[in-house]
C-alpha cells in the first residue's frame, strides 16, 4: 500500500461526510446529466471513492443498466460497497484499480472522472486513456475542484488553499517547496484538453468557479 492509498483510506469516512454535504449533489447531479445516459448503459466513473456518484448514475441507466466504480483504495472502496448493498444494486459493480490505468475493456457509454484529475500526474494522458474506452457518440466528463479566477471568491481562496492541503497526502508539512494547490490547478487545466477540441464539448462552473464540470462527446 502506497502513501496515498493508506492516506485516502484512513480518511475515508471524513471523505464520506464532504462528499456528500448538502449542495454536493448537485453537482453530482449535473455530472450525471452531462452524460446524457440512458436505461441500459455501461458508465464507468473512474476514482469512484466512497460511491458518491453512483446513485446519480445508477438512476440514469435504470436496472438494465451497468455502472462499474473503479478506486485504488480498499477503504473507499469498502465504503462504497455498503453504499451499493444498502440499496440492493445487483448492477453496480466495484473494481480495485488505478483510474491512469483502468482495468477495463471498452467499448462503454460514458466515462465520469469525479475530483480525481488533479491526483494524477499526467492527466491528459489519462484523459485521452478514459476517451480511448468509450463507444462513438459516448460521452465523458470531468467535475473538479481548483483554485477559482472569479474576483467575488477571492475571501474564500485561503479557506481552499488549507482544504486543498489538508487533503493532500502527507498532510504533515507546513511548508511545501510547491504549494499542493498549484499542480492541482494545472492538473485540472491540462485534463480538460483532450475534451476541448472534440464534439459537443461543454464547461460549466459552479460555487464562484471553485467546481468545474467539463464534457464531451467521443466521435
């Protein structure tokens, strides 16, 4: 188990809590849609966490549906199974692995990547990976969380600043040689590329631009 594995898994409950505070859904919700799914599909959220999505997406591809959660943490994970068990889905499916490099065979529907860009290190690449999985006329979306440019959150900026530091692997430091908030920014930029150039493409800000939802669909 790596750094970030036993991180994400010691925290998994406090995760839960923020995943799904009042207002979250939402955004969730949004995500969904932008999939623009239907009864029967295949999703596949890439860092599925504690299952958060997975209602939103359950909902849209009905009982006949498929939806695959995909995290490389045990203790997510584990969270999300009591989520899936709690409703008695028998067509949601967990699978413990690395989103940059799914174990997935394609063609899907959709792909969701859900506040997990910013964690990898070369997202474009892993973007153009997700891409490569999904059907023509499929889609894929990216909802994220940054630093926000709108001049009206600037009062909140400090508070995400330590949210972002706080929820960054070791956790231990007071001083980073790069602050954690600035390749998150970058990350999150650089893994909307992929999706720009392509049919249909669309963003969306939410909470003065500190949640991005960006979505497109597959040729």
């Amino acid at each position: 188990m790596n750094e970030a594995q036993a991180f994400y898994g010691r925290w998994a409950g406090l995760y839960d809590v923020v995943a799904t505070f009042p207002g979250v859904g939402s955004w969730r919700e949004h995500a969904a849609a932008d999939l623009d799914l239907s009864p029967g599909d295949t999703v596949v959220e890439m860092g599925c966490g504690t299952g958060a999505n997975l209602p939103f997406l359950r909902e849209r591809v009905g009982a006949s549906g498929t939806v695959v959660g995909v995290d490389f943490t045990r203790g997510m994970l584990d969270r999300a199974a009591a989520r899936v068990e709690a409703k008695g889905w028998e067509n949601v499916h967990l699978v413990h692995g690395d989103a940059t490099a799914p174990p997935i065979e394609g063609p899907v529907d959709a792909v969701l990547g859900s506040f997990v860009v910013g964690m990898v290190s070369e997202p474009a690449r892993v973007v153009e990976g997700w891409c490569a999985l999904v059907r023509p006329g499929g889609r894929i979306a990216l909802l994220d969380a940054t630093r926000s440019t709108d001049p009206r959150a600037r009062p909140l900026d400090a508070l995400f600043r330590l949210f972002v530091a706080a929820s960054a692997p070791p956790t231990t430091r007071l001083r980073y040689p790069t602050p954690p908030w600035k390749p998150l920014d970058d990350r999150v930029t650089a893994a909307r590329e992929p999706l720009e150039d392509r049919p249909e493409y669309a963003h969306e800000e939410f909470a003065l631009g500190f949640v991005r939802l960006s979505s497109a669909a597959i040729e």
